[in-house]
C-alpha cells in the first residue's frame, strides 16, 4: 500500500503534491518522496520518516517546478530507508510504484548478470531498470513503458 499524486499545472508543482501526500500518509509513514523536472532534469528529493521529513528537506532547497510525482511508501522489499524511498529514478525516468512486483528478484537477478546497478533494495527499482535497459534497446519510450508492464508480474 502507498500513496500517490501526481500533478502537472501552472503552479509550483511541490505544494499540490505535499498536500496530496498529505491526505494519502495513512498508506504509508516508511518514507515520502517527490520527483520534479526543473530545468529538463529530474530531481529527485526522498526522505526516510514521516512526511514531515521531507517538508524539512524541501524547505533547505525550495524547489520550483510544474511537473511532478510524490509518493509515501509501506515497505514490502527491503528495509526502511532513504535509499529505498520512491521515487527511483535515472537521468531518463523516475518511478513510484504501489504493491508488489512478484518476478522481482529473477529480474533482478538477470539484469545484474548483464550489468546494470541498482540502488535500493526495492522490487519497484527493478522496473525502473528494466524500463531504462528497454528503452535503451528500442528507443521509443511507450514501447519501453508497455514491454516493461508486460515482463514485471505486479
Ligand atoms: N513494494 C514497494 C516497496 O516496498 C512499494 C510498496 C508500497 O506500495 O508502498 O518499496
């Protein structure tokens, strides 16, 4: 169980999405997490910890942007922390996930045998590789986005 909220608009993206969390914590007190694009980047800020945490953490660096995605996580694989906050994200995708991807660990398993690194200790970081090594391949995102659904069993 998790929450997530995305938003896109022409407001500072960071106050709708921390008020979305804000409503959707009961889902999740492991960590709170936010992705935003600023500048044609993502940024990615997560927080082990209730929300509050990452109200601290956002308030040090003010970010600005009108795109974003936030997520409050109940851990199901691996342990509570910061580097297991979603979102997981690369300079080509980021990812919030609810659930479970049950193939998790084989995928994993395999995509470590061809040399892709990993982060966290999440099923959810799995997909996000395996979206970035499909897109690599195939160079289309929707095509990637919908190989990647097709391959991970949530
Ligand atoms: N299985 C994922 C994790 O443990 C997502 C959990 C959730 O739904 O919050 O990170």
């Amino acid at each position: 169980m998790c929450g997530i909220v995305g938003y896109t608009g022409p407001r500072n993206s960071v106050q709708p999405i921390i008020e979305g969390l804000g409503r959707l914590e009961y889902r999740g007190y492991d960590s709170a997490g936010i992705c935003l694009k600023i500048n044609h980047k993502l940024s990615i800020f997560k927080k082990e910890g209730k929300l509050e945490n990452l109200k601290g953490l956002l308030k040090d660096s003010s970010p600005v942007s009108q795109v974003g995605i936030g997520h409050t996580r109940w851990a199901t694989h691996g342990g509570v922390s910061s580097d297991n906050a979603h979102p997981h994200g690369n300079e080509y995708f980021a990812v919030v996930h609810n659930g479970i991807i049950e193939n998790a660990s084989g995928l994993k398993k395999q995509l470590q045998a061809e040399g892709w690194e990993f982060k966290s200790q999440t099923d959810s970081e799995v997909f996000l590789v395996l979206l970035t090594k499909n897109f690599h391949e195939l160079k289309d995102t929707l095509k990637a986005i919908a190989l990647t659904f097709q391959t991970s069993l949530g």
